[in-house]
C-alpha cells in the first residue's frame, strides 16, 4: 500500500502537465482577486526569484522551494540551506479567522500603523455554536457576538482588511473559493491554512505575531523547510477518498512526522483527485506537523479556478506551469510512495489523528481496546471536507438509503463549508436529501469540529463513539468530554456508518437491512467534482473596507469582559534567570487544546487576562495524573493551574513550564503562549516543540527550550528551583546552561538548546517581537 525511503535528497522526477513557453512578461498582470482588482498576482517577480536562486544553487528545485523562494526578500543574498537558514519571505497576502484575527487586530493597532500593508482579510467563522440548526444558530451567534464582531468590522474598516461577516463559511473555503491560487505565498492565523495548498499555494498557518509582521510590512521569517516528497501511483476509486491519503500519511509519518518540512505531492496518482480533494489533503497535513503542503498545478486546479470565476487567473497560471510544478530530477529529504489502486478507506483514532485503522479492521480494533461500537453521533463538514463534491458523494449514499426506506440510526450533522457551497447544495437538492434522512444542516462555520457543540445526547463522562470526517480528535477536543472516542474519516464513511449505527461497519463488503426486510449493500459513492449549473454564490457577506479608514472609530470598552487592550509586556532585566518555580511538569500529550482550551473559552479570545483562566487546565500534572491540580509551592497547597501562576506572579516568583515531546503541537493559537506570558512564565523547557508553537513562544519574549538530553526530563521534579544561565552571552547556536536545585539541598547542571537566530534573542531582550518593532519604528 505504501512505501517510505529514509533517504537524504531523494531524486525524483515529475511529468510536465502542460506544455507551455513561459510568456509571464508578455501578459498582463491579473487582479490576486475580484475583491482587489488593483493587487496584481506577481507571476513575473516569482519568476525572476526563481530564475536567481536555480543559478545560486545550480541545481533543480522543488515545487514548494519554488515558491518559498521565490518569495525571498532578497533572492541574492538570502542564505538557503534545508532546515537550518531562516528565510526572509514576502508573503501575497494575510488571513484571519474570528477567534485569533481579535489578538492579532489588537497588536496591530498596538504597532500604531495607520494600514495593513498586504492585502488581508477578516473571516467570522469560529464563534457560531452548533445547537439547534444553520439559521437560529447563526441568529443566535450575531446576538452574543455582536461586541467582537462590531470591533473586527471596524478594524478591518480603519486599517484596511476586507471583512467576511459571520455566516460566510469557513476561511479555509473562503480562500480556496476566493483567494488562494497557484504559487501564491498566504499566512494564516490558522493551523489548517495549508487547505490552500490543494491550488497549487504555499499556505503557511502561524500565529497572529507573524500576522502583524506581514502585515506591518516587515519581511516574514520562516525556517527553511526540508522538502518530504508523497509520490502518488495508481488512482483513487470506489470508497477511496482523499481523505484516505492523508490518513495514511499521518499513520506514516505520525503526528510530528512532518515537523520542519514541507510535504509535497507529486506523480500520476495526482490526477486522479479534484482539487477539492487535494485541499482536503494538504488541510489534515497540520496533523503531522508539516510547515505546510502543496500540490502541482494541473487541470483539476484549472478548472476549480474557471468554475469559481478566475478564468484570468487559470490562464496566467497555465503560462506558469514550468514553475509550478517541480523541476525533473527534484530533489526531496525523505519519498513516500502511495498506491491508490491498493489504498483502502479506513478511520483515524481515537484521542490521536494519527492512530490507523482500515475499515476492514476497526471491528477487531475497537473490540480488542475497548472502544465503544455504537455511534451516536456522525459529522461531515469543516474546513477539511465540506466541499460540493464532499456533499454529493455523501447525498448520494443518503439517496440510497432513503430509496430502501432507510433513516439514520446515529445521529447526523452536516457543515457547509461556505455560503456558496450551502446556498448550491440547497439549489440542486442534496440538503433536502440529508434533511429527508434525519440529518441537520448546521451553519456555515466551524461547529462541532473546534468544540462550537452544544451536545446533548450524552452525559459528562459517558463513554461513546463519534466519527467525523474533520481534521482532529484530541480529547475534548470536539464536545469537551474526555470519554469521546472520536475518529476521523471521509464524510462518504461517516455517511455510511450513521445508517448502520455501528463503528465496525465496512461499505466496501457489509451490507444493510432495508424497511422490507431485504439486504442491500451501498453502491461506492459518487459525486460532481463541480456543479454542472455553477455555484450559486447565495448571500453576499463580504464587506470591503473602505478607501479612507482613518476617521472609523473602533472603540473597545475598559469595562468589557470580550475584550481587552494590550499593555507592552516587561523587557528582560539583563540577568540570568533564577530560582525559578516549576509551574508544572506536564505528563505526555499536549497540544494547544490542553494549554488553551477552545469551545466556550472561545469568546475570551479577545480579552488576554480572562482567557488566561483557562491555561494550561487540560494538562496532565505528572505529580499526581490529575489536569488542573497543582503544588502551590508557596502556600503548599493545591491550585488551579491558572490560579497559581497568578499566585506566584503577584509575589514576583518567576516560574517555567517542563513539557515533554512535541509540545504545542495543533492549533496555531497563539494564545497558548500568550497566557504563559501574561501570568509570569519566562520559559517553556521540553524534549521538543511543534513549529507554531515555538515561534509563537519566541514572538512573545519567552525562551522555548529543549533538552539536550531528552532523559533530563526526568531529573526535574516538580518541587525543583529551575536557573537558566548564559543569557548575558545570548547568541546563536550556543546552549544555554539550567541549574537544577533540588528539595534536598543537592543540585545539577544540564544542558538546555534553543533555536534562536539573533533577530529573535532581541524580541527575547525587548520583550517581545510587538516590543521590538516599536523600538525599530
């Protein structure tokens, strides 16, 4: 099914897709997009850049180094070495969703800039909790969020962002249906930006820090990613999907797999997935913690972007094409091969996205480890599956199951991914359809797969099964109990399993009672890859900001409890750090959700103090196994996580947080190291750190750190005194020293690593990157 070569620069080579003579000089420029008739998409500067760097490096490119670089600040000087050079990039453009775009408004207007300097946008898809259904539960959400949505839509009005009001859809559908096309450099303030790699995009999630950077005009840094190369044989069929690809990838290369690299697709097998379906597949690469991932431009990607009316935009990309796709004899760090012929449906889970299971083989599973088999709950959508051709594939089964008399025995919700999409499901009958069957079709946002549910079908702590085909499953993370066993897959196996009840029903060979009493086993789903009568557009949500911003008045309350000001954090008093308090040593797995939990702390995202409540309550406190549980070394006795930092704050203790791998892995929520800061933390010392996380530690004047020696975890215990010396002496690459004072008087010295370049030691010195760029204006 799949084979991987751990092989430093592998050679691969790709079939040119088109064959064309590059006449980007000749043509005129194209608008990025309708919204922005006068932001050129600069093909003819890519170009340059690329032809700069190949005579550099005398040598064929990638498709990823193609783009990456050819966003270079300065292509002649830039030094470009996979995995070790910080690359000073110029990105196309900027997106925000609702939750994180709050944060990172609020630091703009902090930067005391008059106007965002690329072309950005606002999306309002997060804060829309799934209760009852789309329409009251849009209503309900414009009612409760009225304060943070009058403030992103006046931001966006004063310094330029265009404003896509709450009911759009996701922002990951959004750009692909608008913004994201082939070659284009997009940062997001959302892990699952990469989506826009399935148009041929290098589409970079980061926190809202990098946003404001990008925004403000200043080169954006990224390390320069090493290249894993997934060669694609064979084609999909049947109930294969694309989702099955991404599965097992992530069952490949396991949730930190994909760390510091770019994943990039190549091969016959290509052209066998719509475009769509190469999105869903670069979406879900978060989850092994890729930069990002992409896609080379093909006929798929063409006629994606003729249908959603960027005919201008196919053509100039078709007269790119030999600069995005790879260079014959490419050469990638790591090659996966994947045979679509033998690729197999399967299902991801639980508590983990990278946890395989062919759905030959999840009976046995669940039976052998004790995960519950019925489903109660089956959920298609977000931003991973929810385009048109997600919703006929899933119509289509729901279609037969209704022509045996068949309802839905699991519970079943259905998410739109954009007005476009609802309002053309509505038009060609696919949501009467799952309505006919007992689905509901739920608002245009995210829902149930950031924690936006409002369930009600089982108690706190009961143990039970659902199955999505969204991105993650981390505990809680999709209804806050952390006895849901959720699993994620295709929306075609969802669709399938909710008619059958049962997890360890397999579509391919299982077959189903009809209301008469006869057997039938479902047909493989198929769907339109793009609607034969074009996509209604529905509503228009989309608001443009205005030529002249400067006399909007944004106004946020002292008193509000959604938001809140940013006061400029402490510089670095120039001394080491010492005596410091182990805040606590977390135990495994945690992500951004067990630092920064979402679901209802969602509408704190604004208010940096009252979201910091909620720090770090989901971790697991290795002294006692417990989440939210720890030693006030000060009172010796036990706190709330949030509680006790405040605690040692006020009495001016500084204190560190000790993690173990991956760290911060998931969501790009900058929150995460936000709080930490905010309540007294100066350093977050782990075995190893997911890509976000750690920048978005660095942006706010912490000291991420690593282990020298992984097993020096053990030496710290939780009523240690923790001193990080050397920073006097602060530079690249040389370690820093941790002194280990122990309850018992005794002490030892360890060796702790950083990946700081000297830009960053000075965000460290002023406090943070916002720190920094006021003192440089």
């Amino acid at each position: 099914m799949a084979t991987i070569t751990r092989l430093l620069r592998v050679q691969t080579s790709c079939v040119r897709l088109f064959h064309t003579t590059s006449v980007v000089q000749a043509r005129a420029a194209v608008a990025m997009s309708r919204y922005e008739p006068d932001q050129k998409i600069k093909y003819a500067k890519l170009e340059e850049n690329i032809s700069i760097v190949k005579n550099r490096l005398q040598r064929p490119l990638t498709l990823s180094e193609k783009i990456v670089y050819g966003h270079l600040d300065d292509p002649h000087n830039q030094d470009i070495v996979r995995g070790e050079s910080y690359l000073r990039l110029r990105p196309d453009r900027v997106a925000m969703q609702d939750a994180t775009a709050q944060m990172a408004m609020l630091q703009f207007i902090s930067s005391g800039l008059p106007k965002v300097a690329v072309p950005s946008t606002i999306h309002c898809d997060h804060l829309i909790q799934a209760q009852v259904g789309g329409e009251a539960d849009l209503a309900r959400a414009k009612d409760i969020n009225s304060e943070v949505y009058n403030f992103l839509q006046t931001a966006g009005a004063k310094y330029g962002v265009g404003f896509w009001k709450p009911g759009s859809g996701i922002i990951h559908q959004i750009i692909l249906e608008n913004y994201a096309f082939p070659g284009v450099l997009l940062i997001g303030t959302d892990s699952h930006t990469p989506n826009g790699g399935g148009l041929g995009g290098i589409c970079v999630g980061v926190g809202g820090a990098d946003a404001v950077d990008v925004m403000a005009d200043i080169p954006w840094e990224l390390k320069c990613p090493k290249v894993i190369g997934v060669k694609l044989t064979g084609k999909l069929s049947g109930w294969t999907s694309p989702k099955d690809v991404i599965l097992k990838v992530a069952d490949i290369l396991t949730v930190k797999g994909g760390t510091g690299a770019i994943i990039e697709y190549h091969g016959p097998g290509v052209d066998s997935i719509s475009c769509t379906g190469m999105g869903t597949i670069c979406n879900m690469g978060a989850e092994i913690g890729a930069t990002t991932s992409v896609f080379p431009y093909n006929s798929r990607m063409k006629d994606y972007l003729i249908a959603t009316s960027r005919q201008d935009i196919a053509d100039a990309a078709s007269d790119m094409q030999q600069h995005l796709v790879p260079d014959e004899g490419a050469e990638y760090d790591e090659l996966i091969t994947i045979d679509l012929d033998q690729l197999k449906p399967a299902l991801n889970g639980p508590f983990t996205p990278d946890l395989y299971n062919p759905c030959s083989e999840i009976k046995a599973n669940a039976e052998k480890n004790g995960w519950p088999l019925e489903v109660k709950v089956g959920l298609i959508g977000s931003c991973t599956n929810s385009s048109y051709e997600d919703m006929g594939r899933a119509a289509h089964i729901c279609q037969q199951a209704k022509d045996k008399g068949l309802k839905a025995k699991s519970a079943f919700t259905i998410t739109p991914g954009s007005e476009q999409v609802r309002a053309t499901i509505e038009r060609d009958g696919y949501a009467q359809t799952f309505r006919d069957v007992g689905g509901m079709v739920l608002a245009n946002a995210c829902g149930p797969c950031i924690g936006q549910w409002d369930r009600k079908d089982v108690a706190m702590g009961e143990k039970n099964t659902i199955v999505t085909s969204y991105n993650r499953n981390f505990t809680g993370r999709n209804d806050a109990n952390p006895a849901t066993h959720a699993f994620v897959t295709s929306p075609d196996v969802v669709t399938a399993m909710v008619f059958a009840g049962q997890l360890g029903f397999n579509p391919e060979v299982d077959y189903l009672e009809a209301a008469d009493g006869s057997k039938f086993k479902f047909e493989a789903p198929t769907g339109d890859e793009l609607p034969a009568k074009g996509f209604d557009p529905g509503e228009d949500t989309y608001q443009h900001p205005p030529q002249e911003g400067s006399n909007v008045s944004v106004d946020v309350d002292p008193k509000s409890q959604r938001l809140q000001l940013l006061e400029p954090f402490d510089t670095w008093h120039g001394k080491d750090l010492e005596d410091m308090a182990v805040l606590i040593k977390v135990k495994g797995k945690c992500t951004t959700d067990h630092i920064s939990m979402a679901g209802p702390w969602l509408k704190y995202r604004g208010h940096l103090d009252n979201i910091s409540n909620n720090m770090l309550i989901g971790a697991i406190n290795i002294e006692n196994e417990q989440a939210n549980k720890i030693k006030n070394r000060l009172t010796n006795e036990y706190g709330a996580v949030p509680d006790v930092a405040r605690n040692y704050k006020a009495n001016s203790l500084n204190w560190v947080v000790v993690g173990d791998e991956n760290y911060g892995e998931g969501s790009s929520r900058e929150h995460a190291a936000l709080e930490p800061r905010h309540l007294g933390g100066r350093a977050i010392i782990v075995k190893s750190f997911a890509r976000i996380h750690e920048t978005n530690l660095k942006k706010q004047g912490l000291l991420p750190l690593t282990f020298n020696d992984p097993s020096d975890y053990d030496k710290i215990q939780p009523d240690d005194k923790i001193s990080i010396t050397g920073l006097k002496d602060f530079t690249p690459g040389k370690p820093l020293a941790c002194v280990i004072k122990h309850s018992n008087g005794s002490s030892e010295s360890i060796q702790l690593n950083h990946t700081f370049n000297q830009g960053q030691i000075e965000w460290f010195q002023a406090g943070s990157a916002l720190n920094r760029m006021k003192q440089l204006q």
